[in-house]
C-alpha cells in the first residue's frame, strides 16, 4: 500500500456566483468537473449548514464532466435535482443533461437562460470529496462573471488526492529516518486567520505500525501562514511560519527560514542528516493537508533458504510450478490443475493444497484437481482484477513444503450464473429444472463501489418454435429482482438477482437444452450489451404413462372378460363335484297345514346353471 497525500481547499480552477436566483423558484449550482482518468469518481456531500436556506427551497445542480464520472451524494433532507451527462448516486432525482459540448462562460450563459438565473458556478480537476454548502447571497454580483483562481471557499470545500507524492531515495539510506516536505504554494491574498490544520498518521490495517520511525517534516509557505500540527509520534519540524502541536496547545513555537524551492528544501532536509526523501508535495492552496504513511513492522521468522543452500530436487519442483502456471481464475472460483504425469521424474508430490490447509486438491488416476469459491482458501483480492496465493506442496521423500506464490487475472466481463436455492449458494449449476423455482444472477467485477448496470430484460429460450419467455422486465419483473453493489463480500463484483420459474408451452414436451439470455444497460453512457447462457432442462415431473386411452380401455375390458369366465369355470366345477343330497319318501297323508308350508316342498331340488333335478 501506497502513502496517501491528501489536502482540502476552497480555491477552484475557476468559478464564480450571482443574486440573479434571488426570488426565483431555485437555487441554480453548476459543477464542472475535468477528470484525468478514463473513469472517475467523487463524492459529493450537500448541506444547508450556516446557511439561511427556507426548507421548502428547490435546489438544483448542474453536473457536467469530460469523461464517465460517478457521483455519490450525501444531501441530508434537501433533495436536489440533478441535470447531469453522468449518473449521480443517493437520494437525488436525475435529469439528462443537455449541455454536454459547452463549458466554462458559454456553459453559464447556457444555464441562465435555461432557468433564468445561476447562483454559482464552480470548475475542479480530479476531485476526490466535495463539501457543496447551499444558500444564496444577496450581496453577491448581478452576473455571474467566471473567474480562473475563483476562491469558493464561503460555499464549496473539496478535498483532493495526490495522485502521486514524489520522493527520492539514496543508496544506503536508514530505512527508518525519512522526510516528508510540503510546499503550500497559495498567495498572500489567499492566507485566513486560521492555521493550516496538518495531520501526520502511520498507519498498517495488516499488522503492527511501525514505531521506531523518525519523521522530518518540513512545511514551506509564505511567512505569514501558520499551522496546527496533530500527530501521536514524535516528529522534528520545521516551518516557515508559527506552528503549534495539538499535544502542546497553549506553546507556540517560531517559525523557520526555509528555501522556497524544491531543491533548496530537499539540500536543507539532507543537511540535517535525512537521505530519505519520503514524499514531496507541491500543493497550491489547502486548509487542511494530511499524510497518511504506510508503515509496518517487519515479520520476524527466519530467512528461506537460499538456492545454493536447498535441495536440487526442491527448485526443480518450484521452477515446474512456475513455468506451467496450473492455476485459473474464474469469475468466482480458483481452479488447480495438474496433470500427474508431467511430475515423472520430479520428487513425487504428495499432497497440494492453498495457504488454507482445508483447501486441499482431490486426487484420481491422473490429476491433482482442485477448486474452490474465490472468497475462501486465504485468498486476496487486489486492484479489483487479480488474485493472489500460493501453492503448498508436499513432498514424498522428505514430508518438506514448498510454498509456490501465484497470481491469476480474473474476468473483467459480464456474467451469468444460475442457482438451485434462494441464497445463490455456491457452486453455480447448469441444469434449469422444469416447473420449478430457479435463481439467476447477473454479475460484473469493477473496482468502483456503486452501481454500474441496469438490467433490462432477461428471457428464455427453449426451443426455435416456441417463443421466447420473458423472465424480467422493466415494467413488470417476474420473481424477486435484486442489486448488490460490490464489496468483499461480493468479490467487488456488482450482483442482480432474481428469481423464475419456466414452465413449458401448454405444458407439453421440451427440448434437452436452453438459452437463457440478459441485456443489459451502462448507467454512465446509455450503451446497451447483451450476455447468454447455455442450460440444460431437467423435468421435475413424474414420468407419464406410455399406453394411450384406448390401450387402456382395452386392457381393462379384457381383465373384465377374464374374471368373469374365470368365476363361472369355477361355479361349473363347483357344480359337479359337491356331493348329492338322499331323497325323502314323501307321506301320503300329510296334514294339509304342513303341505302348505311355504319353502318346505321336501322331495324336490334347487336348479343351478349347469345342472338338472327330477323327483325319484
């Protein structure tokens, strides 16, 4: 990590500010704003503080910058409208700009016409934070009149980022004595009554800071400029005003004569025994300046080896590594490869893993295979497009590790990604099941913590016959639609997500694959790109029955046919075999009481559909 040098200042490229809002519906802010970079970025904090604003008062900003820029907006309860040719992020509303080919007094006169009024105007280059206060001043001129050197101070602070502190180093130098130098190169004209607030941090976010640093910091400006130093080190200084030390308020200590050059304030550092040039800094006007050091202690564990003092065997398996380069990187994962057979004639390998040990390679007949989700397995991410960690191996003959340190390039693309469950548990899968809930999610690496894409529309399609089926839209989403800005968490990717289900066309058969398909749009130019995915179908539906209607009447027709014969066959046989019943004389005087007996006709026999019975 890289020292920060950082500085806060009213004084703008060029600017100015009119009444000509006073009494009109809004106030009418135009911020024009030159970036360097291919992309920028800053952040923008609005407030009404020490200003007499009405709260019902309109604001309104006009934002216009040379190349893509993203703003973030703190506004606490104002609410502003933006015009701006670049997307502003917060609680803002957004209008399209359309004075994009103007700037400067052209860009003014555009504005006023268009609201009727400007109440100021403000040029920067490469800012990094701007603190915008609102309000209007009655005093102030008719005509908004730019100025180059405008001092906006009564309105507008910001804060800028050296983008590159330059120092010079000499050989042999003590790593532990430096001198940091700043050069504040603003007016008599432009000097407050308050001190230059400088701040001095040594700082180490992955270990101990270091303690035993000796600082030279010399501070140049005109004579009557003066300072308040805050630091928690001990630090030798010298000024060319009066300074006090945050630690010692009530002392004031006398200022030093220093060059007012570069070469003469570096001579003057080397003259006092400081060869370490750290960091000098030309500023052209600050309120505040603040070094941040990067600064750690070293690691105490014992040197490696060197290559004449390891095995023969060990550098060979290290160069192997190296030069095969077995490791990729995709969007969320990092994947080992190594094909066993390439390692005959190396010391037998045994065992692979990450600098996580759980993170271990699964092994076959072939090939040490590994593959893990990119936040896991001590991974680092850096700069938002590499990854970095290292290789262990283990080594059969002496059980010795050799730590091979890798980086790997990941994909600067759109991607997508489908999901079994609700959370987008990792890993990602192929198969879309039919007719049921399926989580898709669009994602893109970028190093700017805000939101980039806009998805527009994402559909299916199953087949060249059937029609494509939309699974979001802007105007009615289907699912739950989601967006995640990038942070560690989402390994700087941005994330949308959302939820579908695909069911067939009138519920009949489909084809074994899919394309799923998303556009989306960049929020900065309007462009619009498109991303696809090849799926594969898997029903999740029990098999139907293979026999038509008519098969199945037929079946069952003939299983009524079968019973039914069976049961008579059965009745015959039954017939045929039972034993006869003896007849019984019948009495030739039987009382009439008794003949007339219902169901009693003795001497005679049921008939049955096989059988016959006569009287003896």
């Amino acid at each position: 990590m890289k020292d920060k040098v950082s500085y806060t200042t009213g004084k703008a490229v060029s600017g100015c500010v009119s009444r000509s809002t006073v009494g009109k519906p809004q106030e009418v802010h135009v911020l024009q704003v030159k970036i360097e970079a291919q992309m920028g970025q800053f952040k923008l904090n609005v407030s009404s503080v020490g200003r007499t604003t009405p709260p019902e008062r309109k604001m309104l900003f006009v934002i216009i910058c040379d190349k893509a820029c993203f703003v973030t907006l703190h506004s606490e309860d104002l609410h502003p409208t933006f015009v701006s040719n670049n997307m502003v992020y917060g609680d803002a509303r957004n209008v399209s700009s359309t004075f994009n080919s103007t700037s400067g007094e052209p860009l003014v006169q555009q504005v006023k016409k268009h609201y009727g009024g400007i109440t100021s105007f403000t040029e920067l280059e490469n800012p990094h934070h701007i603190h915008f206060r609102v309000g209007e001043d009655a005093s102030s001129p008719e005509d908004c009149v730019v100025q180059p050197g405008f001092n906006a101070w009564r309105y507008l602070q910001t804060e800028f980022v050296v983008q590159e502190a330059k120092g010079c180093t000499s050989p042999g130098v003590k790593k532990r004595e430096e001198v940091h130098i700043v050069h504040l190169q603003q007016g008599p004209e432009e000097t407050s009554s308050q001190p230059v607030e400088v701040k001095v941090n040594v700082v180490c976010p992955e270990a101990k800071p270091l303690q035993d640093l000796k600082i030279l910091l010399i501070l140049q400006s005109q004579p009557s400029v003066t300072w308040n130093i805050d630091t928690q080190r001990t630090v030798s200084i010298m000024a060319s005003g009066k300074y006090w030390i945050t630690t010692f308020p009530s002392r004031q200590l006398n200022e030093s004569v220093l060059p007012d050059n570069k070469q003469g304030l570096i001579g003057l550092a080397r003259k006092r025994g400081f060869d370490d040039i750290a960091s000098y800094t030309d500023i052209p006007s600050a309120t505040h300046v603040t070094l941040e050091l990067h600064r750690c202690e070293p690691e105490m564990k014992t040197s490696p080896p060197t290559p004449a003092q390891r095995p023969k065997a060990v550098n060979i398996v290290e160069a192997f590594f190296i030069l095969s380069q077995p490791w990729k990187c995709t969007d969320d994962s990092i994947e080992i490869v190594v094909w066993k057979r390439a390692l005959e004639g190396l010391n037998d390998i045994t065992d692979i893993t990450l600098l996580d040990p759980r993170c271990r390679a699964e092994q076959n007949k072939t090939h040490f295979v590994l593959k893990k989700y990119l936040g896991d397995c001590h991974t680092k991410l850096e700069s938002g497009n590499q990854a970095r960690n290292k290789l262990i191996l283990t080594l059969a003959s002496s059980l010795e590790k050799i730590e091979v340190p890798f980086v790997c390039e990941l994909p600067q693309t759109l991607h997508l990604q489908l999901y079994r469950t609700r959370d987008f548990t990792w890993p990602s899968t192929p198969v879309l099941e039919v007719n049921k809930a399926a989580y898709l999610q669009v994602s893109f690496r970028t190093a700017i913590a805000q939101t980039l894409l806009e998805v527009e529309e994402c559909s299916l399609q199953a087949a060249d016959k059937e029609p494509q089926q939309l699974l979001i839209q802007p105007i009615a989403p289907l699912g739950q639609a989601g967006t995640v800005e990038p942070t560690e968490a989402t390994l700087g990717r941005e994330l949308h997500r959302f939820s579908f289900v695909y069911s067939p066309a009138g519920g009949g058969p489909f084809p074994p694959c899919a394309t799923l398909s998303c556009r989306v749009t960049w929020l900065f130019n309007g462009s619009t790109i498109g991303k696809t995915l090849e799926v594969t179908l898997q029903d999740t539906r029990p098999p139907p029955s293979s026999l038509g209607i008519e098969a199945v009447v037929g079946i069952t027709f003939a299983a009524f046919l079968i019973g039914t014969l069976l049961t008579a066959a059965l009745w015959c046989i039954y017939s045929h075999t039972r034993p006869v019943a003896k007849m019984q004389p019948v009495p030739t005087n039987a009382p009439a009481s008794e003949s007339s007996t219902p169901n009693h006709s003795i001497g005679s026999t049921q008939s049955t559909p096989c059988s016959t019975s006569s009287m003896a």
